[in-house]
C-alpha cells in the first residue's frame, strides 16, 4: 500500500480507499450507462452481432469512463488527484495535445 501511495502521490490511508471507491463507482457506471446510450444511437446486439457490438460498446465506454472518473472524483474530494491521473491516462494513450502543460 505504501508503494502505491507513493506512486499516486497521496499521503492517508483513507485517500487511498476513496480512490479505490470512486474507480468501483465509475466502472460500474460507465457500463450502466453505455447501454440507453446504445439504445438512444439505435446500435442493438441482435444488428450488429455480439463482437461488433461489444466493440461498439467499449468504444462508447470509453469516453463516458473518463467523464464520469472526474466528475464522480470531484463529488468524493478528489478532483485534483483524478485530473492528474486522466491527463496522464491520455497522454500515454496519445491524445496528450489536449492538455497545455
């Protein structure tokens, strides 16, 4: 655990157990609400068949996973902790000229 704190540069158990909380939350939220998403664009399994549409889903998945990682993060405290780590997530995805350092 110590490890980790260092690494994520926070100093408190407890920090540490609200990040692991908001992750859980916003996974499991990505996935709920990828499906009306889905449903809303008109992009169904039984169309597209379960490969394509599964990923079709990720791909959708995806961005909503970021959104909501910052804003769940920001109702928990942690704001400054999960803008670092997504600014971080993309730029090692590539997409690191979004961000003026």
């Amino acid at each position: 655990m110590e490890r980790l704190k260092k690494r994520w540069g926070i100093t408190s158990n407890l920090q540490a157990v609200i990040i692991f909380i908001v992750f859980a939350i916003t996974g499991s939220a990505s996935a709920w609400v990828s499906r009306p998403f889905c449903d809303w664009l008109g992009i169904y399994k039984e169309d597209f068949g379960v490969l394509w549409f599964t990923l079709i889903r990720l791909i959708i998945i995806l961005p909503l996973y970021q959104i909501l990682l910052v804003a769940i993060g920001t109702l928990f405290g942690q704001f400054r902790f999960f803008w670092n780590f997504e600014k971080k997530m993309l730029k090692n995805m590539g997409l690191g000229f979004l961000f003026k350092d």
